[in-house]
C-alpha cells in the first residue's frame, strides 16, 4: 500500500514549515521596518550631538555655542565624528537586539 502526502508522508509537515517560513519572513520584515523608523541620538563631551535613523542616515546635528572655538576646529570635527559613531553604535545594538533573534531561526530552517 503506497504512502499518501507525498515525500514519505511529510507533506503535511513540509505545508506548515513553508507557512512557519513566510510568518517568520513577515514577521521579519515588519521588525526592519519599525527599526528604519527608530532615531538614534548620540553624544560627544555634552557639547555635540547628532540623530540618525534606522537606516544610518544623518537627520541633525546640535552644537552648543562653547564647542566652537575658532582656533580649534580640529576640536569640533572630532566631537561631530564621535557624536556620530556614538549614534551609529546604538543603531547597531539595536539592530542586533531586533534582528538577532530572526537571524537564528533563519538558521535554523537552512
């Protein structure tokens, strides 16, 4: 007597991980897209700050009045770098802490 279900009987069982699979793809998707429109705030020395969104890109930048020093704008230019690479590693965290659990489960089903 021939198996029914195709594949050995696993059919059914094949059905729903393709289900799981498009849910977890969906899933995924929505969870990048509420990371896009997130805004990271970073800092340098108080004085500098800069927001960035989800997706890296520059949205404004703050300087107080006393960080600009016209005989030592080097000063300035390492504050703004640090703001921004302070903002870039919490958008980083974040993607990490958002996206990490997808990253396993996709894992899993290769």
């Amino acid at each position: 007597m021939a198996k029914r279900g195709g594949f050995g009987g696993f059919g059914g069982n094949m059905q729903q991980m393709m289900q799981q699979a498009r849910k977890l793809q969906e899933d995924m998707q929505q969870a990048q897209q509420e990371l896009k429109e997130m805004e990271f705030t970073g800092s340098a020395s108080g004085m500098v700050e800069v927001t960035i969104n989800g997706e890296n890109q520059l949205l404004s930048v703050s300087i107080k009045p006393e960080a600009v020093d016209p005989d030592d704008i080097e000063m300035l230019e390492d504050l703004i770098v640090a703001a921004f690479q302070d903002a870039g590693a919490q958008l980083q965290a974040k993607t990490e802490e958002v996206m990490g659990p997808y990253a396993s489960l996709m894992g899993g089903l290769m």
